[in-house]
C-alpha cells in the first residue's frame, strides 16, 4: 500500500513538502520518499526488518528508482546509516 501526501505554497505555485510512504503486506514502512522545496529524493528513508518483523536498518539518503535502496550521490551530505540488532 502506498500513502502520497503533498504540502505546496499558496495557490500550488510550489510544492514544500510531498512525502510517499510504502508499506508491506504486514504494515511495514518500506520505504518514504520525501521531497521539499529545493531537495528532490535527497532526505528519503529506506527500512528493513528482520524475520520477526521488527526494524533492523533504516537508512537517510537518495532512493533509486525501485525504491529498493538508497544509491551513492556526492550531492547529498545527510546520507546515514542506522542499525539494532
């Protein structure tokens, strides 16, 4: 199931915030596509979960196109990594 959310200025001139969230069959957030006025997919998360469905590794960054993980971009400077175990 996928959720689209969109913010934009008065009279839509420009879009401030718009946010796609994806969940798995099981309510799991798979990933959110954000983007905000000036950043296109550049402060998106991508989510994993373990065999017991609990959060593993979330990661900050640039989603590619299959939304299946975050791909290396010199642009983006708040790319982050963040794991339990």
């Amino acid at each position: 199931m996928c959720v689209k959310s969109w913010i934009d200025s008065a009279g839509g001139v420009n879009e401030l915030l718009g946010v796609e969230v994806d969940f798995d069959a099981l309510g799991n957030k798979r990933f959110a596509r954000v983007r905000q006025l000036g950043h296109d997919n550049d402060r998106s998360y991508l989510f994993v979960y373990d065999e017991l469905q609990q959060l593993t590794f979330a990661e900050l960054g640039r989603l590619n196109s299959e939304n299946s993980s975050i791909v290396p971009d010199p642009l983006v400077t708040l790319r982050r990594r963040s794991r339990w175990a």
